[in-house]
C-alpha cells in the first residue's frame, strides 16, 4: 500500500451463499490493523463441520 496512492479500503464480507453480510469502509491508514479482525469476523459466517476434530470424522467412517 505503500507504493500506490490509497485513499480508503472497502470490505465486502460474503457467507457462503455468496450473500453480502457487511460492507465496511477503512482509512487507509486502518486497512492492515483492520483486515484480521474482518478475516476472523467473516469466518463466523461460512459453513463448516459441526465436529471440534476430524478424527471423530475419521473414526465414523473406520478410515483407520
């Protein structure tokens, strides 16, 4: 971001249907600070195993 001429970041925070969930503006000078913080706020809204672990996946399916 250094070398080119950023005024602001815009986020556009997607579920997994691809649906928009949150749109939110940075200043530029927030848009490093901010991006993990977005990163881990959008991974409440994808899909995923309703398992702590994948062993217990692989034990069900005796891949041992």
């Amino acid at each position: 971001m250094r070398l080119a001429p950023v005024l602001r970041g815009l986020a556009i925070l997607e579920d997994g249907y691809d649906q928009t969930t949150e749109i939110a503006g940075l200043p530029v000078d927030r848009i490093e600070a901010e991006e993990a913080k977005l990163l881990e706020r959008v991974k409440r809204f994808m899909a995923r195993l309703p398992f702590e672990e994948m062993g217990l996946i692989r034990d069900a399916l005796h891949l041992d």
